[in-house]
C-alpha cells in the first residue's frame, strides 16, 4: 500500500524521476546547477514559505502526460508539484529569463545597493541573484525608500531598508518559537518587518531569523562590521549543548572566533543533523559561545568555489562540482539525449554523423576517423 | 478644563476595557465563527475597538483586542496596520474620507478636494486645530455613479458640490458643539 | 425594455422589508429548491443556465460549484464576496441597499445546493450601513424560519453572518477574502490549493460574487434552460452594469446582454448620452483593471462590426483592439478628460492597494505611479513611455494574484491606444498643465465619434 509513486518529470531537457508531491524547485535541485531556479523567499526548512519573491518562476511546456497542455503563466516553481510528465523550462526559456530579470529588477528598485558597508555582503543572495540575472544599471530615478534602523534585541539589528519582504524570519518565529514578537506591518510598498513597538525578540531560537535571512537585514550584532566574511575561515566545529544540536560553522581569522553561524548547504539552508531535523541553533550558541575553546573543532567548512568566501581559502564542492574530462561525469553519470543539435548550427561538423548517438565522450577521433563507431 | 495630569489620571482609571454592553456585542461577533476560530473576529472587534474609544486604535487598545480573542499583539498590529479603515493615530471627531480615485476624479473631485482644504485650512491627513476634523484622501468607496463623494463615520455623502461641502462642515460643527 | 430579472421589483416601495418582498413572490424559489429539488439538481440548474461569475472573472458559475470537494465529515462554506471596490462598480450596493432579501434568498438556495450550514457575507468595510441593512434583513428572514434550523421542515440548517472588512481592494480577490475573513492580512494565497478543496479554516469553499448569487433565485425560479434563453451565445441571463463618469444619468442598470454599445451610452433609457453636450472620447467598460477604449473601438470592433455588451463583443479584438466585459463597472469618458491624469489615478489606486506580498506588484505598481506623475506633472521624457510599456509587461503575470494583471492593463491600453497624448504631454510640459489634449486622436475624420 505504502509504496510511492514516483513523476517523471524533464527540466531543461534533463529528465527525473521524484516521489510525488515533490515541487518543481526541489526536483531541479536534485538535478542541481543551473537547472535549479533562484529562490529568495522559499526555504524548505519552513513550512509555508515561498510564492512570494517571483524568482523561481519557470515555464512549464507540458503539464502532464494526461493533460498536455502548456500552463498560460510562469509558475512559481517552489510552490507548484511536478505531474508525470511534466515538460519544465528554466534557463531554456526566454520568457523566464526575462521575466526573472524584471523581478531582479524589482527586488532593486528599492534596495539601498549598501553593499560596500553590508555585513551580508560576500553572502548574499541578492548579490548572487542580481549577478546571475540582473542588469549593470538600474531605470528607477526617484528616491529610494528608507526607514530606520532598530534593535530587536541586544543580539539582532533590523535593518529594514535592505529587506526584500520575503517572509521568512516571520516564518522562523512561528515555527521555531512559542511567541512571535516580530511580524508584517502596513502594505503594499511600505510594508515592514517591525515589532510596532519597541520590543526584544529574546527566544532561545531566535537567533536564526539572521540565518535565513537572504539579504543584510537582519544581521548579528556581536559580528557587525567586526570584519568581512571573506577574510574569516569557515571551520565545521560542534559542542555539547543542553539546547541545541550544537552543530555549528565557527568563522575565525586567526585563533579568534568571529562569529557562530548554522552551517548551511549549497541553498544557502540550514543542513540537517545527522538525526535528519534541521539544524537550528540556539542564542547561546551562536552570540555566546565566541572562545575556541568552546568547540570541537571538525575542521575547514567546504564552501563553493564560486563563492568569495572560497577566495584564497579551500576549494570544496558545494554548489559545484569540480570538472572532470567527461560530460557523463560532469552530469552525475547522465548521458545528454539532445542538448543541441550541431547539425543545424554548423557545416563543419559531418551532418552524417548524428551527435546523439555517439556513446559516451566525442574527441577529434570520433569525427575524423570512427565515424563508422558512432 | 481638565489638566494635563487628571486627563493622564482618567485615563489610567479608564484604561482600555469594553463595557457590558460593548462586550456583548463582542461576543455576539465571536459566536459566529466556529469554536477555536476566534481570531477570525479580528476585523469586526477592531470596528467595535475603535469606535468605543475615540475612533483611533492605540497599542494599548490594540493589546486589549489582542487578550480578548487570546491572541499574540503583533497579530493585531499586523492586521490593524493592514487595513485602510483603521486608525493608529489620533483623529478628529469627524474624518472626512475623500474619494480621489478615477470616477470621482472625473466627475471633479480634485475641486472638492482643494475646497474642504481652503475651507478648513488642513492638508490631507491633518486635524483641524480645534480637534473636529479630519481630512482624509482615500481610495474608490464604490459610490462612483454619484461622485464626487466622501464618507463621514457611516454616511456616504454623494454629489458633492461646493455648496454642499459648506452644509455639511455646517451640520457637523452644530453637532460637536452639542457634544462637547 | 429589455428583461429584468433582479431589479424588476427594484422600485417596488418597501421592498427592502421582508413583507413586501415576499408579498411580491420573493422566497419561492428557496420553497421550490428545498422542497422539491437536491442539491445535485440546482447545481445541474445553475450549470444549465450558463451564469458566468459576475465579480469580473466571468467564470461560469454552476462549474466552480461542482468543484467542491465533498470529504466526509468536514464543513463546507459558502462566501458571499461583497467587497465591491473596483473603481467604476457599485451594482453590488446597489442590489444589497434595495433588495438585500434577494441576495438572501439566492445564498439560501446556494447553500442548501453546497452544503453549506454557516454562509458568510465579507461586506467592504465602507459600506457600514449596508451592512446594518443586511443584518436586518436576515433577522427577519430567521423570524420567519428562511433561516436557522431546519429550514421548511426540510432538515437543513442554515446561518448568514456579514461580516466587515476593513478597507482593502485587495479582499475581492477571493483567497485574500478567506484569509480575511479569519482575521488575518488580506495577502492572496499561492494555487493551487484552490478554495474548493481548502479554503476557509482548510475546509472546502466556494466564493461568489453579490450579482451571482442574486441571480439564482431566478434561475431556480424559471429554470436553467429558461435562463439561458436571454441574452446572446456564452453571455446568459442579464448583467448589472454600472454606469458612471461623463454620463447624464449615472446608475445602476439591468441589461440583457443584447444592447449594442452606442445605445447604452446614448439612449435615455441608460445613460442619456455624455453630459453637458461634450464628446465622448473613451470608456473604461468594465471596471477600472480592464483596458480602456477610444470611442471609435468601443463603438465599432476592429472589423468594423457594432459592439454589444456583452462578454464575448466586448472582448472582441482581444487585448490589441478590444476590452473585458469585467465587472460591469462602465466609467465614460468625455473629450475634456485627460488619459494620463486618469491613468495615473488609477496607477496610484493600484499601487495603494497592492498588498505587498510579491515583489513585481510590490514594487512595480509604485514605480508605475511615480513614471506617471512625472508625465502628468510635465517632467517626463519620451522613453518614460516605453519604460512603462516594459514594467507593465514585467508585472502582468508574474503576480500571485490578479491584482498584478489588474494595475497593468490600464496602463499598457492607455499606452496602446493614447500614446499621442502621452507623447504630446511630454512636448509640451507646460501647455499640458492648463489645457488638453482633447479628441485630437481622432484626426482622421472617418474616425472621429458622432
């Protein structure tokens, strides 16, 4: 009875297979690269995040074997399950591409660009997005929204200014805590991260509203501008801790520890503990617990090569794998059907020999002399 | 006349509670949803809130909202800061809402609109200094066959000319002088 | 004198009351359905009759009833959407202040075909003494056993309650109506999941608009076959459209669907042609989120074919030369108005009401607003136009919600069809702030409006 069913579904051309219920965004991270859309608000640790940023928007070319037709709009692929059969654009797709470039575009217009003095910077998502798909210049000539800083806390600054609305440390609040203290206030485009009046956000779990933030508003205050993430070495560490999994990522210059964050995975997410729960970490944890001598220390933190924080420091394979010779062990063992057919494009290559039907990695060889191999 | 320190008194002797029969009604709007979904009376009792103290929602009247249908204040803030018909700042005894949207903007209402500021000498958003009025800029109220218009309390007032807007600062300022 | 099925007895005196309602044969219908009929075969009715939603989507009504899902021992809900606030639409008021017992005797039958025992009427916060109008209206109705338990000895159970929202445009949009409704922020909710299977407090709902909902009684009352028979193709029954802007005789009025364009505006029936004497210049026909028209295209199709009104003429053209029949909010335009100050009102009312929930409605609506101003202030500059042009595009469908779609239209029709007047604003910064540019578009003499 319990068996699962599983949908097939092909995302930019790569075809899987995922159990049921499984949303576009988490299939394409199965596939990983760049076949996984950008998402700002989604964050699989938190039930009922997501659909808001319009990041994740793909195409989907064929909803279903059963039911063939294309969807009218874009879709948010983080909030949108995958039927058997699904046909699925991302990059493929032009309309994608634009349209997420409007919502890059969009999730600027009113950001304050402060990334020389941003704490975040380094570790941004909206760096990272605005790179990967943004423009070099912006249209938008008035003046920006601001508000004012607050303390929410001895621990968190609220730097609202920078805030993208994506709803997750409100989501953090209600499913780590007992008692939100923080939430939306007014609409529209003043909408705001606010307590209304001043209040401390002082639960134990607290703490991991500046995790999930994806941009520089919600920071750590025993870090701010005490250095850039570049310069520090993320080291795997853990501890005995009463309250939490303890499982955390110290970042140190030197002998002296920075700052305590969740170690987080190429989604920029909190990993999961070994046990298979996420792994938050408590307030004494991550603002207390500044001595190395307070942690067992695992070892460097493997960081994505593409990422700056990698400059200078360890090469690792998050987010990326290294390149090895072959497109086979490039794709996780996949063979590629169709990636593009050279016979439209080019003279050169020999129209008799059809790409899709060399075995494994073509050289020189397969085209000069074993034709008759391929 | 009352000083400073005894209306911070009165207050503090008032503080913020509904009375019998304000808390009735109270009931009355939470029975109508199903038991443990009493959150969804928000809207409504904020109405009530609001109209039984002063027309404004402070953080203190909003916190008692909050412990009346036990739940957290900031789902309060959030929902009060939501919605264009509450207010979190201190109003006069009559707002006048001015619809500024297309069908009343047609029919001429930016004439209304500069005229109630000539007349009463406030900007969009003020009070007047004797505390009576409120003039307000809002979004289409749904009376767009009978525009210009503006809303006042409960009451829609339609055709609005000149003359009309003349009447009914009028008819309010008799009406605060009766009750002050 | 077309057919009136909802405001025939609109000028009865004493209407509003439940004696003279039922005096003049108000609640057969509920007898009828409760008595005589099951829910399966009122759905069958309703269906038959090919009523389209009436809140804008125009989507048909007895097609969204049988969507909802049926899990044992979970309550169904009805949901009466009263949050009438698309600028240009006041049918809603209108039906609910003259004939609240119509619009009562229409939920009880729908309720009775979902199974819904606890029916909820959101009301706009604004219409405060509609409200008190409503609420005293389902008092008598409970006196005189319409509503409360067991229901004509039927064994059906049935309650209304209104309910007040607070001022947000954005509670029409029916899943930010739920959220709403249970005391939460008006945010809309990402779909799927659909109302019919979770919607309010997770359990199965179907949200419908006054004017349809009004529209059942008669539709029981004559049959769904009956129903079908006014009107013209896909566009059934009758419509309320309420007329406003540069009209003579602004109001609410009951049409079959088969009156062509000109003649709404013009005969003294409706709107009594455009006040003072002036031209017109365009309409905005069916609430303020849909494209508005020059005369010339709201007259005439693109092939040169009388427009009616209705939803298919209407949307006739598509996009590039037609508009939506929407939610029957027409707003007339005469030869003094300016298309820019009026699309800027729009953009502002849009960009107040957006909730602020996903960025490109968040941020794009007040961007749209700001370009707007500048151009009806006299600083704008030629390739703001095309700027808006790609904002608006950037917007329309990538929102959660319609509301997206709703602030682009206006914008991307005013644009298609008035970019002259754009372009002239933006030559003649100064000219523009004390003059207009009038029915200038209309220069090619075989185009210009009678």
């Amino acid at each position: 009875m319990s068996e699962q069913i599983f949908f097939k579904v092909t995302i930019d051309n790569i075809t899987i297979e995922v159990p049921a219920g499984t949303t576009i965004l988490q299939a394409a991270r199965q596939i990983g690269g760049t076949v996984a859309p950008p998402a700002m608000c989604y964050y699989s640790k938190l039930q009922g995040s997501g659909g808001k940023c319009r990041t994740c928007l793909v195409e989907v070319a064929k909803g279903s074997e059963k039911d063939p037709r294309p969807m009218p709009k874009l879709v948010a692929s983080c909030r949108t399950t995958v039927m058997d059969g699904m046909e699925v654009k991302n990059i493929t797709s032009d309309k994608v591409i634009d349209a997420r470039a409007g919502v890059v575009e969009f999730l600027l217009l009113n950001h304050p660009l402060d990334c020389p003095i941003c704490d975040q910077a380094g570790e941004c998502h909206l760096q990272d997005l605005s790179f990967d798909h943004g423009k070099s210049a912006t249209r938008y000539e008035f003046q920006r929204r601001t508000f004012k800083k607050h303390d929410l806390g001895k621990n968190i600054q609220l730097h609202m200014t920078r805030c993208i609305l994506c709803y997750r440390c409100v989501f953090t609040a209600d499913q780590l805590t007992n008692k939100r203290v923080h939430g939306i206030l007014d609409r529209g485009d003043h909408a705001e991260i606010a307590t209304h009046i001043e209040k401390s956000l002082d639960n134990e779990f607290i703490g991991n509203v500046i995790d999930v933030c994806p941009v520089g508003a919600l920071t750590d205050k025993t870090f701010r501008f005490k250095n850039r993430v570049w310069f520090l070495k993320p080291m795997d560490a853990h501890r005995d801790c009463p309250t939490c999994s303890g499982r955390v990522t110290l970042w140190n210059r030197g002998d002296e520890v920075y700052r305590v964050t969740a170690r987080k995975d190429e989604w920029g997410e909190i990993e999961d503990t070994p046990e298979g729960k996420p792994g938050w970490i408590c307030n004494t944890c991550r603002f207390d617990k500044k001595e190395t001598s307070d942690w067992v220390i695992e070892g460097p933190r493997a960081i994505s090569r593409q990422s700056v924080i990698a400059q200078g420091h360890y090469a690792g394979n998050v987010g990326m794998t290294k390149p090895t010779e072959t497109f086979k062990a490039v794709n996780g063992g996949r063979t590629p059907h169709l990636l593009l057919d050279i016979h439209d494009e080019s003279e050169v290559n020999q129209p008799q020999l059809h790409l899709g039907k060399i075995h494994g990695p073509s050289h020189g060889d397969t085209f000069n002399n074993k034709i008759e191999n391929a | 006349m009352l000083c400073a320190q005894s209306i911070e008194k009165k207050r503090f002797y008032m503080s913020i509670q509904f009375n019998e029969q304000q808390m009735a009604e109270c009931k009355r709007l939470i029975a109508r949803y199903p038991e443990g979904k009493q959150k969804s009376a928000l809207l409504p009792v904020l109405h009530l809130a609001q109209e039984s103290f002063d027309g404004w929602l402070s953080t203190e009247t909003m916190d008692y909202v909050a412990s009346v249908l036990s739940i957290e204040p900031i789902e309060v803030y959030e929902v009060a800061s939501f919605y264009s018909m509450y207010n979190l700042k201190p109003v006069g005894q009559f707002v006048f809402e001015v619809c500024q949207t297309g069908p009343c903007m047609v029919s001429g209402s930016d004439n209304i609109i500069t005229y109630i500021q000539q007349q009463l000498d406030i900007k969009p958003g003020e009070t007047t200094k004797d505390g009576i009025f409120t003039l307000k800029l809002v979004e289409c109220l749904g009376a767009c066959g009978y525009a210009p218009m503006m809303q006042v309390g409960k009451i829609y007032k339609e055709h609005l000319t000149k003359e009309k807007v003349d009447a009914i600062i009028t008819e309010y300022r008799s009406q605060a002088a009766v009750k002050n | 004198m077309g057919v009136k099925l909802l405001l025939d007895k609109a000028h009865v005196p004493g209407i509003r009351t439940y004696d003279v309602y039922r005096r003049e044969g108000g609640y057969r219908s509920v007898e009828k359905a409760l008595k005589e009929m099951t829910p399966e075969s009122i759905v069958e009715e309703v269906k038959k009759s090919g009523l389209r939603g009436r809140g804008g989507a125009g989507f048909p009504a007895g097609m969204k009833w049988s969507f909802i899902a049926k899990p044992e021992g979970v309550p169904r809900h009805l949901v009466c959407n009263a949050d009438e606030s698309e600028p240009g639409t006041f049918k809603d008021r209108y039906l609910m202040e003259f004939l609240p017992h119509l619009l009562l005797e229409g939920l009880i039958v729908s309720s009775f075909a979902l199974g819904s025992n606890d029916t909820y009427i959101y009301i706009r916060g604004e219409y405060a003494w509609i409200t008190d109008i409503l609420e005293e209206a389902i008092k008598e109705a409970h006196a005189n056993g319409w509503l409360g338990k067991n229901i004509l000895g039927t064994g059906f159970d049935c309650n209304i309650h209104v309910q007040r929202g607070a001022g947000a445009y954005i509670c029409g949009e029916e899943t930010a109506l739920i959220e709403s409704l249970e005391g939460n922020r008006g945010n809309p909710r990402i779909k799927p999941p659909f109302p019919a299977i979770q919607g309010l407090w997770q359990r199965p709902t179907v949200v419908n608009n006054v004017e349809t909902l009004a529209s059942i009684g008669p539709i029981i009352n004559m049959g769904g076959d009956e129903y079908a028979k006014i009107g013209v193709g896909r566009s059934t029954g009758t419509k309320l459209i309420s007329a406003c802007g540069n009209i003579n005789k602004p109001g609410v009025y009951e049409i079959d669907m088969t009156i062509s364009v000109e003649d709404f505006i013009y005969s003294d029936e409706f709107c009594g042609g455009i006040a003072n004497g002036k031209k017109l210049k365009a309409c905005i026909p069916g609430g303020s989120s849909v494209p508005i028209l020059p005369a010339n295209l709201l007259l005439k199709t693109a092939k040169g074919e009388t427009r009616y009104m209705n939803y298919e003429s209407l949307s006739d053209g598509g996009f590039a030369t037609g508009s939506m029949m929407g939610s029957g909010g027409f707003i007339v335009l005469d030869e003094d108005q300016c298309i820019v100050k009026n699309t800027y009102t729009l953009a502002r009312f849009y960009r107040h009401e957006s909730c602020g929930q996903c960025s490109p409605c968040r941020e794009g609506t007040g961007w749209m607003e700001k370009i707007l101003q500048k151009i009806e202030t006299g600083k704008g500059s030629m390739s703001d136009i095309d700027l808006l042009w790609d904002i608006q595009r950037k917007i329309e469908g990538n929102t959660i919600c319609p509301l997206g779609d709703a602030a682009a239209w206006p914008v991307a029709a005013a644009i298609r069809h008035f970019r002259d007047e754009f372009e002239w604003h933006i030559n003649n910064p100064e000219l523009s702030q004390t003059s207009n540019f009038g029915l200038q578009h209309y220069a090619d003499p075989i185009h210009v409006p009678a």
